[in-house]
C-alpha cells in the first residue's frame, strides 16, 4: 500500500508542476510530465484492478471454506450417527449372547 500512496503524491507534484509552468507560460516540460502522468495513472489503475481481483479471488476462497466446513460437519454428524446405531446394535448383540 506504501507504493500507491507514493504513486498519488508524486501523481499531484506532477499535476502542480504542469498547473505551474502553464501559470508560468513555461510550455516546453509539459508534454514530458504529461506523458510521465499518464503512466502513472494507468499503473495506479492496474494496481486497483489488481486488488478488486485479488479481494474477488480471497472472497470466493472464503465461500469454498464455508462449503468445505458444512460438508465435513454433516460428514461428521452421519458419521456419529453411524457409530451410535453400531454401538447400540453390538450391545444389543452382546446382551443376546
């Protein structure tokens, strides 16, 4: 997050120094900050679109867990289900006997 927040001051010096020299009637260094502006926006919009991505990617994660976590509990309840009628089915057997 440091480098975007760097990326954004250097964004505005860029922008105030163009916003001077036009003051200044200094037109020769606009078209050199300009274009070093214009990349500087374009990569502060792929970090941003590299973010949402990741935060899509983390999101998703986040639902296959829950879905893991409900398969594995309902897993576990049949399971202890399971047990229980073995458990009363071998007591039952062995009082038979």
């Amino acid at each position: 997050m440091d480098t975007f927040n760097s990326d954004l001051d250097l964004l505005e010096n860029l922008s105030k120094k163009i916003s001077d020299l036009i003051y200044n009637n200094e037109f020769s260094q606009i078209s050199l900050l300009d274009s070093q502006r214009k990349l500087l926006i374009e990569k502060i919009k792929k970090s941003e679109i590299k973010k949402n991505q990741i935060q899509k990617r983390i999101g998703k994660l986040l639902e296959n867990n829950l879905e893991n976590i409900k398969a594995t509990e309902k897993k576990l309840q049949n399971l202890s289900k399971n047990h229980s009628k073995f458990n009363k089915r071998l007591k039952a057997y062995s009082m038979n006997q």
